[in-house]
C-alpha cells in the first residue's frame, strides 16, 4: 500500500475506532434500538445520495435483493443492536477488543463453510490464543454468573460471529456483479425499514426525551462518520489494496478505542483486560501471517 492507502486504512481506523465512544455516549441518553435505526437511518440516507452521484449501475434480480436482505439482517441490525446494547453494560474500549475477535470466528466459518479458505496450522494457532485472550479477560469463573456484565460481553462477541457469518456471505455478491457500494447502502436501506416497526412498537420515540447538545453530536458522528464516511472508505480501499491489508483495520480500532474512552470518559483497562487484549491481537498477528513471514524471510 502507498502513503495514500495507509492514510485511508488509519483513517478508517479512527472512525471505527470513534464509534464506540460515539455509542457510549448516546445509549446514556436514548435506548439502544433507538441509537441504531437513527445510525443506520442517516447512513442510508447519505449512502444513497453518494450512490446516486456516482452514477453507479446496480443489477437487480430476486437472488440480489434476497441476499441484501440477509445482508441488512445480519450483518447490519443484530450485530449492531448486540454492540450497542453491550454498551450499556461494559465500556466502549472493552467492546472494541471484543470486537476484533471478528476476524478469529472469520477463520473458523470461512474453513467450514467454504472450499478455498481453509485453516493452516498458523491459522489454528491464532484461534487458540485469541480465544485464550477472550477467556482471560472475561474470567472462567464469571463465564458461569450471565450477570449483566458478562451478557454485555457475549453480546459483543456474538455480533463478531455475525459479522464473520455475513462477510463470508457476502463473497457470493463478487459473482453477482454487484459493485460494494450498492451492497453498503443496499444493506443500511434494508436494516432501516426493519428496526422503523421496532423502534415504533418498543421505544414509542414521540415518548423519549431529546438528547442534549453532546447527544446529539454523538448520534450524527456516528452515522455520518463512523457508518456512512467508513463504509464508503472501506470499499474504496477494499478496491484498491484488497482484504488482507484492509484486515489491518482490526489491528488498529482496540488501540484507538481504548485511547478516546480512556481520554474522554476516563475509561480504564484492568490488569486481566490489557493482559486478554494482548493474547487477542497476537492472535490476530498468527493469522493475518505477514509479519512472521517477514521475520522469517530477514532471518533466512
């Protein structure tokens, strides 16, 4: 990648990063299932007027519009609704390194549910010790209490499985000719017309006070940039420089969550948390592979 593609990724990084603080502030003033559809709801809405400028042609059949549906579900509501909910129990950089454990379940569902990604042995080895990490920092003994702390973490850790689910559900779109800017609005669109009931049914928003100045900031940051503004760069450098550098990502949002949490809410890590954390992102360096393979290469 070129200074221009590295610029992109940190980029990213922070938006990502951002948007765990961005939701810890709003689930302080708006329940969860509100905070998603209006991130989801403003994302959509931007997405389709960027995907409407670029003029970008976009095939439609009962298959594309099936699986963008499928793609809205589980890739946009639940995992979204699982992560802020989780937020109103663990803190923002808590749930960031929860979350990276995305690309540990995207390697045991891509071996099991595709033919040409299977698990190496360095592959195995990061699953190990990233869910060694997981264990550790949740603690064996609270594994067994399903208090409210310990439900806030397995919420996180399931929206990582559906996004490892709907990203190897997602290849099927490349053979469809669908161009990934239709598949993120495609996606925000569908996820918006399914949590509108909900929030109608459940949160009665007519009912909600409105948040105040800071509130208000956090919601539209977190659609406009850590949703609308990611996505729309996630694709671009998908494009450019492909998924295993784009995986880099994953590397980079913990360390940039934690900071914001830490320098703004004056959120802390635990000995147990930053000692997991560790086990994760080596993990996570077993499986992305290129750094061993550069050591290996300088020592040879």
């Amino acid at each position: 990648m070129g200074l221009k593609e590295w610029g992109t990724l940190l980029m990213l990084s922070f938006l990502w990063g951002g948007s765990f603080l961005f939701i810890e502030i709003s689930v302080g003033q708006l329940p969860p299932l509100t905070v998603v559809f209006l991130r989801v709801g403003i994302s959509a809405i931007i997405l389709t007027i960027v995907l409407k400028a670029s003029r970008i042609k976009v095939p439609i059949s009962r298959k594309i519009l099936i699986s963008i549906f499928i793609m809205g579900l589980f890739n946009i509501s639940i995992p979204f609704l699982l992560i802020t909910w989780g937020q109103t129990q663990i803190t923002s950089g808590l749930a960031s390194i929860f979350n990276a454990t995305m690309l540990i379940f995207t390697v045991i569902v891509t071996h099991f549910f595709t033919t040409d990604e299977k698990m190496d042995r360095h592959k195995l080895a990061g699953v190990v010790v990233g869910f060694s990490g997981v264990v550790f920092m949740i603690g064996v003994e609270e594994l067994f209490t399903f208090g409210a702390n310990i439900l806030g973490q397995l919420a996180v850790l399931a929206a990582a499985l559906f996004y490892a689910s709907s990203t190897t559900f997602g290849r099927r779109f490349k053979t469809m000719g669908v161009p990934p800017m239709a598949i993120a609005t495609g996606q925000m669109i569908v996820a918006s017309l399914i949590l509108a009931p909900l929030v109608i049914i459940f949160d009665k928003p007519w009912l909600l006070t409105v948040p105040d100045t800071n509130g208000l900031i956090a919601i539209f940051c977190l659609a406009t940039f850590s949703t609308a503004l990611a996505y729309f760069l996630y694709f671009k450098l998908l494009e450019s420089s492909g998924a295993t550098n784009l995986a880099l990502v994953t590397f980079l949002i913990p360390p940039i969550a934690i900071f914001l949490g830490w320098s703004i809410l004056g959120e802390t890590l635990n000995r147990d948390q930053i000692i997991g954390m560790g086990f994760i992102i080596f993990g996570l360096s077993l499986i992305d592979g290129r750094l061993f393979k550069t050591a290996s290469k300088k020592h040879r």
